[in-house]
C-alpha cells in the first residue's frame, strides 16, 4: 500500500477556480508519482471520461493569476508552463484512478477522496453556523431599525418652552 499522505498536504494543493474545487494537474502527477504529461497523455487517450464537469483547462489569465498569487506565498516553487494547466474536480480525480490503473493510483484517489468528503463536512457544518448568525444579525438589524425609528419620532416632538407662572395674591415673607 502507498504511503498515507497527510491530508494537509492535499488540502494545500486543492483550489477554488471558476467556483470549483480543483487540483491540478501537475500536483495531481507529483501525488501519483508519474509525469505531468504522462497523466495528460492518459487523459487525452480517454477523453470522453472527462467532460468539462471533470476537468477544465486554465485560461491564461487563470493560469497567471494563480501563478502570480501561488509564488508571493511559496516563492521556492518554479513556476514556469509551458502549457495551460487542467485541473480536475473530485469527480474527475475519481475517473484519474481508472485511466492510470495503478496500485498506487487507487490509493491515492481514496486519500483525495477522503480529503474531499472532510471539506464538504466542514462546509455543511459550518453553513449551518453561518445561517444561525445571519439569522441573529437579521433580527438585530430589525431591531436597530425600531429602535432608530423610536429616536426619529422623539425627535418630531415639539419642545415646549418653559413658562414664567406669576401668581398674585402670594406675598413672600420677610
């Protein structure tokens, strides 16, 4: 059995592109200890197990873009492509294990996979949590909206001035 890799590791090499969650190509090789153009010649070979709800191929813009944001924080890492990356969502990693038919493939794919299930978690834990605090702020904001209401109603009332009462039939003692 391959060594287990710490899901860290997957997670760092997971990312958010065009609202999908992706690994690329070249993280992917390095994981299953081949190439990158081998994994992208395999894929290439079984096209049609790769729609473009499996993988997607990088604009350039995307690919400087990442580049750029992915060297400011490891600047050890070379960053030079010559071809645009694909990236692969979970279910396209899930087809990579059948295309590269390795030992080492399937083990691999089963510690992405258990990655992938651990994000989703987190996720649907944390929606719940996020829809509780939008929940408290909704009712909160209605009630500054009361609350300055009430003050912009106090301020609509007129001030009386006080008045000077002179009472005659009183004498003040001496």
């Amino acid at each position: 059995m391959t060594k287990l890799l710490v899901p860290n590791d997957i997670e760092n090499k997971i990312y958010l592109i065009r609202n999908m969650k992706v690994m690329l190509d070249r993280d992917l090789a390095e994981l299953y200890g081949v190439e990158t153009r081998r994994l992208n010649e395999q894929v290439k070979r079984n096209i049609k197990r790769f729609p473009s709800d499996f993988m997607i191929q990088l604009t350039k813009d995307e690919t400087e873009n990442w580049k750029s944001q992915f060297a400011t924080s490891n600047s050890a890492i070379k960053m030079s492509l010559r071809k645009l990356p694909y990236a692969f969502t979970q279910e396209g990693i899930a087809m990579l294990s059948s295309v590269l038919n390795s030992e080492k493939a399937i083990d691999v794919n089963i510690q992405i996979m258990r990655v992938f299930i651990k994000i989703r978690e987190f996720i649907y834990t944390h929606k719940d949590l996020a829809q509780k605090i939008s929940q408290l702020e909704r009712k909160y904001d209605h009630h500054d909206f009361q609350i300055q209401k009430l003050f912009d109603k106090t301020r609509d009332i007129p001030m009386l001035q006080e008045k000077h009462i002179k009472i005659e039939g009183f004498k003040k003692k001496e």
